[in-house]
C-alpha cells in the first residue's frame, strides 16, 4: 500500500499511473503488434525454423519490431528484475493459442547459465512456462536442458560471436518419443533454438515445437 501511494505503477509506454497487476493502459495495450499465428498452421516463425530444423509447429506471441512495445515489454522482464511480466505474457499468450490436435507431450525452455542465473536472480522463461503448462496440463522440464557456457546478452555481442554455439548445451538425460515444446524469449537469428533442437532431435523419435513471446522481424 505505501509504495503503491508513493511509487505507482506506470504504463511502460506512457507512464501514465495503471492498476499494479499491469504492465501498459488500454490505450497502449492497443498497440502492442501481436502476430495471430495459428500454432498448427503455416506462418512466419515456423518458415524460419524450418530453414534451421526440423519442426512441427510454431507460435509467436508478439512481433520484435524495432522501436516496438514489444521490445520495452521484454526487457523489462530479462533487465529490470519485474518476473511478474512473465506471468502476464503467459495470459496474454493463453487467451491467443489453441493448440488443437497437436498438445505437446512435454515443455522445455532455454536455460541459462548458472552464472548468469545468479547475477539475474531468476530464469525469466520460468513464470512464464510454469503458467502455460498448468493452464494446458503438459509437464514441464526446466532442467532437460544444461547450458555449457557462461556469455554476455546476445544484445551486445556481434553475429559473428552469436554463430559460435558449439557445445553450448547438452541434454541431462536421455528422452525418446516425445512432443516437445521448446519455450524462448525472442526469436532473433534461431541459433540457440537451433543448437537445443538438434539436441533434442538426436533421437529421431522426438518432435519440437517452438513458443516464443516475440519474433523479430
């Protein structure tokens, strides 16, 4: 109640004051870019994963443009420690995806560094997931996936350095004949998903699908 009196929440575009449970008004709420993908059918994201694996299916909630709402959205929860983002987007994203016919077996996210998991303080894809497989009732599996590596956000490395991704994740155990939903932020140049995708493909008998909150166009 004090900081709420003395420090309201602010819409991130306008800054005008909002309901604590917000992250934008209704005014700028309308001009967030959403993509209305169909999980199961053709659409942008799923030709770009194609062109990297082998993929079943593919939603993206938001469009990465630049200068975007979607940008200050996402990095309010991967810079400036608000998780509770997380949970709004996964809100957002069940109210858009139906999953139809095609209902993972299993959801995975990207993990981060152990490192990188202490400076930060939290995984922001874990609030967000957590919400989407309660609300569809498909197991989730933070820690399938291990990260090798420590690095710096891919927002200030170079493409050169974002394709040396050699060995940057390995699997925790083996895991056969499963439809896996691999869950990231932003889809960029797809070479993390890539290199997890290929990961999880070693056994042919599994199939990936990817959800991410925004894919940059």
């Amino acid at each position: 109640m004090f900081l709420d009196l003395f420090f309201p929440n602010r819409c991130l575009h306008c800054n005008r004051i909002i309901d604590a449970k917000l992250i934008v008004c209704g005014v700028c709420f309308e001009q967030i870019h959403f993509t209305h993908f169909d999980f199961s059918g053709e659409n942008d994201l799923k030709k770009k994963c194609k062109l990297l694996f082998p993929v079943e299916n593919a939603y993206a909630l938001m469009k990465f443009e630049k200068e975007n709402l979607s940008r200050k959205i996402i990095h309010e929860l991967k810079y400036r420690s608000r998780e509770i983002v997380g949970k709004i987007l996964s809100e957002w994203t069940i109210e858009r995806l139906n999953f139809g016919t095609d209902k993972p077996d299993l959801i995975v996210t990207v993990p981060l560094h152990p490192k990188k998991h202490k400076e930060r303080g939290y995984n922001q894809l874990h609030l967000f997931a957590n919400e989407i497989a309660n609300y569809y009732r498909i197991p989730i599996d933070h820690d399938l996936v291990a990260r090798n590596r420590y690095s710096k956000a891919q927002a200030l490395r170079d493409k050169v350095q974002r394709l040396g991704k050699e060995n940057t994740f390995s699997l925790t155990k083996d895991i056969s004949g499963k439809h896996i939903l691999l869950i990231d932020d932003v889809f960029t140049t797809g070479n993390t998903l890539a290199t997890i995708a290929w990961e999880l493909l070693f056994d042919e008998s599994n199939k990936i699908s990817i959800l991410v909150m925004a894919v940059d166009e």
